[in-house]
C-alpha cells in the first residue's frame, strides 16, 4: 500500500523542535519493516503514544502486509490483555516504560508470542514464546483494525480493508482540499481515527505537518501560533481549549483554509469563539469509525453553523424509523449510510445477528436526525440515548440540553438516562433525566430548574442536576455514559 509522498528532500513531520523529511520517515520505515514479522495478514497491536515511529510503525506494517492494529496506552494492564486475547494478536510493540511498568502482567494473554519494546527508534523483544498454534486472520482484505471508542458499551474491532483505506485517504484529501502546500498541527491520538487519518492524508499529498503528544493546550497553541496552518481537524473538547488561550487571536488562523470540527456534538459557544477570531464558522464533521467522514458542512453560515451538513463524496445517506422505511423530508429518523470506505465487519466481537448492516449494503449508525429544506442534516440524538421514563414517555436529552446551553454562564453540559434507584449499573431499571453542567456562574440545581420550567414539559425536566468542573469524557474525548456513572458512584462513596 503505497501512501507517503515521494519527496524525499520536503519536511513531513515536525516533531518537537525535530524536522523529519521524507526520506527520513521512509528510512525510518524500512528500519521496521525489517524488525517486524514477515507473516502476511498477522495483526500487530501497536500500544505506543503519538511519535513519527507510531505512524513509521504502521507504514512498515502495510509494507510486510500486516495488519496494524493500534491500542491505546492509557488503557489498564488488564484492558489491554482483554483486547490482545478479543483480536487473537501475537505481537505487541509498546514503549519500554510500559513494559516495565507491565512486567509479565501482558503475558496474561494466552496466545501473545512476542512483545517488543521501542526504544530510540529500535524494536527490543522483551517476551517470547515458541510452540503456539496459527493465530486466526481476519482475511488478506484487511489492512487495519481499530477499536470503537465504547462510549455505550464495550469497544468493537473494526476491520478495514486496504480498499476502503484509499477511499477514506483519498476522500480526506478532496474534502479537506489537502495540497502539497498544506501546513496542519495534529494533537489527535494517533490510535483513533481522527489523528490517523489526518497523518496518511497529508502524507499523501506531500504536505507538512506538526504532530503533538496530545491537546497540552500551551503546547497547541504555540505550534499554531508557530507553523500558522492551513489547515486544523480537532474534537470538540480541543478547539474550546484552543479558543480559550489567551495568545490565540486573528494572526493564528490567517492560513486557515479548513478548520473543521467533529467526533461530538458542536455547540454554539465554540462556533461563537471561532467566529469571534476569524469572522467565519467552523466546518463540522460527522462520522463513525466504522465508515470515517459520512458528512461535512463545509464553511457554514451563522443560519446552519451546528447541522452535521451533507453526504461526502461517495457516500449515501437515508433516514430511516423503527420499521427500515425511509421517512420524509423533515421527519426524524435513523441515519444509514452506505460507502466504499465501509468496514467490512467487526473481527471476532461481534454476532452476525447483531452487525449494523442492512441488505449487506446499508450500515446503521444509531444515531437520528432530520433533513430540512436545503438538504442538510441536523443531529438529533443518539437512539440509545432516547430516555424512556417508566410511564413510557420518551425524552430526548439534546432537547433539554439544547435549553440549558443557552443559561447564560453555561459553558457544557449533557443530559444522560440514569438507573433510578440504587443501583446506578442495573441494566433493567427505570430510567431519569439527570443534567451534568459545567458552569462559570454558581447555580443551584433550583435556579436552573426554573430557568427550563417554561420551556419543558414538567416529565422532561432533570430529576437532579449535578455541577461538574469538566464533563467526563472517554479516551476518543467523546462524552461517556459509563464514566459519568463512575463519576456518580465516586460522589455518593464520597459523602
């Protein structure tokens, strides 16, 4: 799979205070490609933080035909061993700290042969073993696997072909019209998707970019100020962050040609920041790791500036209700989407029963919008998240959230189905309304009560409203149910 430009000489990668060009990436790469096994279809998991030798890793990966399969290093011991016997990996890389800090806690999983550590740009076996039997292979299709972020329940193993890989690179490119001049800064993980994608896409095309350790919103902020991009693709969570620096001002975005926002809901606080720089709206993407960019709504207006926007090229889209029949214009409904860059199922996770395809074609994306008269797609929740009270009403938390985001004072907030009773994990109990706000005025649950009182229903009101300092949030910096059940339990164990 051929992806890096072939300028050797042009600056790739600026990392730290280190220019990397091309030819030193491939040099990098071909280094790997030989410490690496050679067994075509064999999955690597590669558990390492953001570096030029994660993406060489993953490149030389794609030379041997292995299948890289990114893990993230900020899971426990004992999640990463779950995930390595879920995918039947025999092979792990991780940074050497992790391997000392594991020890033979990894060893744990029953089929793991060899683990390697990266140290100075060198791969060290750590563990080996001899006399395991052939591990299972997703298929020769297969050229990546990534997990979902698990923000409702536990991750999935989404296989990607190398078809679909293309697709998914070369749709980044013409979407984000990504050119050999294109200057961006990369803080995403680079075991999800939104930084992976970003790096292959410039790569691609020859252009430059600046990868960081995460979103350090010090360090964003210089290397924006620094480096003046062209182009800048982050989660919500990171453009507040970046917005909210000081030393941000019109200069940092003078290049701009897409700054695009996405992997959770917009809100209208930071298109108000971005538009109060730079005098225009964030585009805003909408997608699914399992099929990438399903939509973009590229330069919006102040009228459309929080819909998700309109299908990319290549992909369709359907709204669908609960019988799989197409509703109308202006009606809410589930979205389907239907691409090349479709995966082509989840490897060894998941029933054949319980795969979100339909007629083979279709994928189920479990969230519902609408569409209005100008063809866009405005979100309108996620159908698992429809909370149904035990009356058997049914309430929508972006409807009451979408009243107290406009509080003044309101920074975030979300809206989620909590177990009533007790037992804040049972999975049958009757449901309620709770409101988690991050706030810069000091609200009682009662003051924000009676703000929403004369815009809900009394059933739609949050049974009880908790004050949070920041909204917890998942490795993917997607809002996480399961977290602010943790948070819950933390606060009542508390006192």
């Amino acid at each position: 799979m051929h992806i890096i430009a072939n300028d050797n000489s042009a600056i790739a990668i600026n990392w730290n205070d280190e220019n990397i060009s091309y030819g030193e990436l491939q040099q990098r790469v071909e280094n790997y490609r030989r410490a690496l096994p050679d067994s075509q279809g064999q999955i690597i998991a590669l558990c390492l933080n953001n570096s030029p030798d994660f993406i060489a890793l993953y490149l030389a990966c794609w030379c041997n035909k292995l299948i890289p399969m990114p893990v993230n290093p900020d899971l426990r011991c004992h999640e990463i061993v779950e995930l390595l016997k879920q995918a039947d990996s025999q092979v792990l890389v991780l940074e050497e700290n992790h391997w000392s800090s594991f020890g033979d806690r990894l060893c744990e999983a029953p089929r793991l042969a060899v683990i390697s550590s990266l140290r100075n740009r060198q791969i060290r076996q750590v563990y080996s073993t001899k006399g395991l039997s052939e591990p299972e292979l997703p298929g020769e299709d297969v050229a990546l696997i990534l997990h979902t972020s698990g923000t409702s329940a536990l991750p999935k193993a989404v296989m990607i072909s190398g078809q679909a890989l293309q697709h998914i690179i070369e749709g980044r490119i013409r979407t984000a019209n990504i050119g050999s001049d294109s200057k961006a800064v990369i803080a995403s993980s680079l075991y999800h998707s939104v930084g992976l994608y970003q790096c292959l896409a410039y790569l691609k095309q020859g252009a430059q970019f600046a990868l960081l350790e995460g979103y350090d919103v010090a360090k964003m902020t210089a290397k924006v100020n620094e480096i003046l991009p062209t182009h800048l693709i982050m989660v919500v969570e990171a453009f507040e962050r970046l917005l909210g620096h000081p030393d941000i001002n019109s200069n940092s975005f003078a290049n701009i040609r897409f700054a695009c926002i996405g992997a959770d809901k917009v809100t209208e606080s930071v298109q108000k920041a971005f538009f109060k720089v730079t005098q225009r709206f964030l585009s805003t993407s909408y997608g699914m790791t399992e099929l990438s960019w399903i939509m973009v709504n590229r330069n919006p207006a102040d009228s459309d500036c929080l819909a998700l926007g309109s299908p990319t090229e290549g992909v369709d889209v359907k709204l669908i209700d609960s019988a799989g029949k197409e509703v109308a214009r202006g009606e809410v409904g589930e979205i389907i989407a239907s691409s090349p860059k479709m995966m082509t199922g989840y490897w060894r996770s998941w029933g054949e029963d319980d795969l979100p395809f339909i007629d083979n074609k279709w994928i189920k994306t479990g969230d519902l919008a609408c569409r209005d008269s100008n063809g866009l797609f405005w979100f309108m929740g996620r159908r698992k998240d429809i909370i149904v009270l035990p009356g058997g009403d049914n309430i929508s938390p972006l409807e009451i959230e979408s009243h107290i985001l406009r509080i003044p004072g309101v920074k975030s907030c979300i809206v989620a189905a909590i177990p009533a009773g007790d037992d804040l994990y049972a999975e049958l109990a009757p449901e309620e309304p709770h409101a988690f706000i991050v706030s810069d005025i000091d609200y009682s649950q009662q003051q924000i009560l009676e703000r929403l009182r004369p815009l809900l229903s009394n059933y739609k009101l949050p049974r009880k409203v908790h004050f949070v300092a920041e909204i917890p949030r998942g490795s993917s910096r997607k809002i996480s149910r399961r977290l602010l059940l943790d948070w819950l339990v933390e606060q009542e164990q508390a006192g």
